[in-house]
C-alpha cells in the first residue's frame, strides 16, 4: 500500500502552479467523441481519472497523440465501437458523459452506470430524462445503459431540470449539439466547468448561448470541425491549497487562477481571519492570527462548493469556536469524521449539519482516504497537525490532485509518499 506521512506544524511560503480543471477535462475530452477532426486540448491536469477518460477513449477507437505533458490531440474519426468497457466506466463518475457524446454523435450509446466517490445516491434520472425529452429510449439491460435515438438523431426541445445538476446540464448539452433544432435547458448549472465545456464546443463549431445562466439555449449544427481549446484552471483544486495556507498558516502565492471562480471561497477565508489578496491571475493567501469560526452552507455555484466542505471542516476544525456547516448538496458528505475525530477533533453530524467546536491543535494520527476532497481535507489537516499523520487510501487523492506532494513540498510542507513493504514484496512476486 501507498500512503502520503506528513509532520504538521510547519507554516506555507513560496508559491502553487494551478493545473487544469478536472471536472471540465472529464467533460471536454468525452465531448471530443462530436468532432470531426483533430481536437488539440491543452492545460488537461495529469491525475488518474483524466488517464482513465483517454483510456476509454481508446477502447473506442479515438486515436490520441499526447502532444507534451498537457497537451493531447484527440481524432475521434475512425471510432471502432460504441460499446464502452465496463472494467474501466465503473472507476469514474464522468463515464456518464459519453452517454451524451455517443448520443450525439452516433444516435446510440452503451454505457456502464458510473462509479465515482460514494455520497449515498447518486441518480442520473435527470441526464435520462433529458435524453428521452429529446427523443431516445433509455433501459437498462445486463448491467448496461443502453440508449438510442428513435430517429436516429436527437432533437431539440425544451428540458427544465428538477433539480440544478452539473451532470445533466452538461450532457444534455453533449447529446444538443448535434440535435435537429433547438434545446433548452432550464435551471441549469452555473458551474465554471459548465461554461468551460459550452466554450470549448462553441470553439469547436457548436451553437451554444447562455451557459453560466440558468437558461441554456443550444441550436443543433451538422457537424462540429477539430480546433485548439485550453482547460480552465481549477477552482477546488485553488480552494484547497487557499485552505492549506489558512490551516498550516504562512504566505502563499497560488498562481494560474481565476480569480472570479474563488470568490465564494475567498469570502469564507475572510470571515475566518484567513488574508487573501486578488491579483489578475493569482490570489495571495495570508494567515498569521488565529482562525474564527464562521458558519458555510454548500450550494450550487456560485454558492459555496460541496467539493469544499471537507477541506473548510478541516479549517473549521482548528478555529476558536463553534461553527455550523450544511451539506446543501448531497445525501451524504461526512464520511470523513471518524478520521478527523482520531485527531482530535470535535465535530457531531446530524444529517445534513455537522456541528464543530474549534480545538486549539489537531494531532497526528493514522487515518484514510475515504474519497478525494475527504482525502484532501485530511491532508490539510496533517500540515496542521502536531506530530506525524499517515494517510492510507492516496488513491483517492491521486484521481484529482495532480502532484499534490511535489505542490505541497514545494511550499515548505514536510509530507512524502511512502510504499509499505507488503506492496514491495507483492511487486517482487508478480
Ligand atoms: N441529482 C439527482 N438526479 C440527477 C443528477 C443529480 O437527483 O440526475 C442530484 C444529486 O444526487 C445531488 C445533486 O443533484 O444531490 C447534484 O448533483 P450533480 O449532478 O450536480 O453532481 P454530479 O454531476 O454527479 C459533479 C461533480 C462533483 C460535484 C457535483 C456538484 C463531476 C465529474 N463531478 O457531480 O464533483 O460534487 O458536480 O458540484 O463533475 C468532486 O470533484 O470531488 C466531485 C464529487
């Protein structure tokens, strides 16, 4: 086994490089499945479930040229089958945007049900009824989403979604872009990622008008032609080393942001104590007092994410007194407490709401990785920490965070990856 030992109490300086948005590149690279041509994507973050997404890709008979570290060309033009592989679309939750590209694209898709971290449910009744509104049937046999375009294209029409889902929005407008006529999307996700995705089609020949709004208007055109398009950086990945910075304390500089994208997380910081200055690309993040307790509700964007609430708790957690924090947006986002308990924090969930009294110093403990912003969080709170914590499960982390390791040392963070003797003999065997 692999696991990440960090010795807390050491303050942050220096500055972060922001690499690519993962939920945009989970999105954009299935969305090259609509091109007819060479689709040039930079800025693309190197972690595990962007090499998985290519993988399937693959599998399908994309040919991908990996043009430098971030940069691939994707020509989906010779595409084999439709079929994608089970093996591979349980590892990830964005497995459910080639449902949207193949339907699209091929007026047929057959597609695993998707993995991804464990919040309790996690429907998709909403990408599917958007699919049916424009004409396809869905079912579900051996263990497979099977869906077809009864004309053999989708067609537009009107969709209002009955709840703000980013999934839906965004592959309602992968199975659009192609559509005969017009779609709507009403209530629509605001999400970054959601217009990250609107530009790169738009880029790549595509009519679509209003992403960011909760009115999204999308006018099917014949054919979208290759093109050259880079990712957005990514907020949460920003958002948890502003956090990082406020937890462990120091000065920060955390670089190729985009500053708009974090003020939701900026406003949070303040309340806290936390210094955090906007520079055109960048935000300096300053924490030399003592944290304050504030109270954060998670909620669609431009809300506060949910993708952060396990990172703020593990701030909440150090601050002077008692902070309230809601789960606006799923079921179940608080597997992590335990964890965060054998480091002495003080924290009761009841549903939705977890209550957590601030202690004057975590310490450091053995604990794991029970999802990726859950893994994160604990990260944040080992920098904090007095003693040495040890982090099984880094897989986790590793699906999302592109060398958090290499970022965090590079900043003063005493933290290393560390393989356990079971894997090295398993290695020698095999
Ligand atoms: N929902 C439904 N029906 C649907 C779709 C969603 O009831 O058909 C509900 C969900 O159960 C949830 C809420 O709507 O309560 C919002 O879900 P959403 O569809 O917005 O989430 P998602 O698309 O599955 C993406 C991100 C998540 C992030 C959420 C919310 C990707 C690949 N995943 O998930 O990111 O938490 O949006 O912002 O983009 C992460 O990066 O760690 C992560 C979990």
């Amino acid at each position: 086994m692999t696991k990440y030992v960090i010795h807390g109490g050491k303050p942050l300086f220096g500055e972060i490089d922001i690499s690519g948005a993962k939920n945009a590149a989970v999105a954009i690279i299935p969305a090259a499945l609509l091109v007819d041509g060479i689709c040039r994507i930079e800025n693309i973050p190197q972690i595990s479930d962007v090499t998985l997404i290519l993988n399937i890709l693959q599998e399908l008979g994309a040919d991908i040229r990996t043009i430098n570290r971030t940069t691939v060309e994707i020509d989906c033009s010779h595409l084999r089958n439709l079929r994608v592989p089970e093996e591979l679309a349980r590892k990830i939750r964005a497995s459910y945007y080639l449902i949207g590209a193949l339907l699209g694209r091929f007026g047929s898709a057959q597609v695993p049900p998707p993995g991804g971290c464990d919040f309790g449910g996690r429907p998709i009744d909403q990408h599917i009824k958007g699919f049916v509104a424009m004409g396809a049937e869905v079912d579900v046999q051996g263990g497979y989403i099977h869906a077809r375009a009864q004309k053999g294209r989708m067609s537009g029409t009107q969709i209002y979604l009955d709840i703000v889902s980013v999934g839906a929005t965004m592959n309602i407008m992968l199975a659009a872009v192609l559509a005969d006529g017009m779609t709507v999307i009403e209530n629509a996700a605001k999400e970054p990622h959601v217009v990250d995705l609107a530009n790169f089609l738009n880029s790549m020949g595509a009519d679509i008008m209003g992403a960011g709004t909760d009115v999204i208007k999308i006018r099917g055109v014949d054919r979208l032609s290759g093109g050259s398009y880079s990712i957005i950086p990514d907020q949460i990945e920003a958002g948890t080393y502003m956090a990082a910075v406020a937890a462990s304390g120091g000065e920060v500089l955390i670089k190729n942001v985009i500053p708009k994208h974090l003020e939701c997380i900026t406003a949070k910081l303040l309340e806290m104590g936390v210094e955090v200055e906007e520079r055109d690309d960048a935000v300096l993040v300053r924490r030399t007092g003592k944290l304050t307790r504030t109270n954060v509700k998670t909620l669609p964007y431009p809300g506060f994410p949910t993708d952060m609430q396990p990172q703020i708790a593990a701030i909440l957690c150090m601050a002077e007194g008692t902070s309230v924090l809601t789960e606006g947006v799923w079921d179940n986002r608080y597997r992590y407490v335990d964890e965060f308990r054998r480091m002495g924090a003080q924290l009761q969930v009841d549903g939705k709401i977890a209550v957590i009294e601030g202690v004057t110093q975590l310490s450091g403990a053995r604990i794991r990785a029970c999802d990726l912003r859950a893994g994160a969080a604990m990260v944040i709170a080992g920098l904090a920490a007095q003693g040495t914590t040890e982090i099984d499960c880094i897989y986790h982390i590793e699906r999302g965070y592109e060398d958090i390791v290499r970022k965090l040392s590079g900043v003063g963070a005493d933290i290393r990856v560390v393989v356990t003797p079971d894997e090295e003999k398993q290695a020698q065997v095999s």
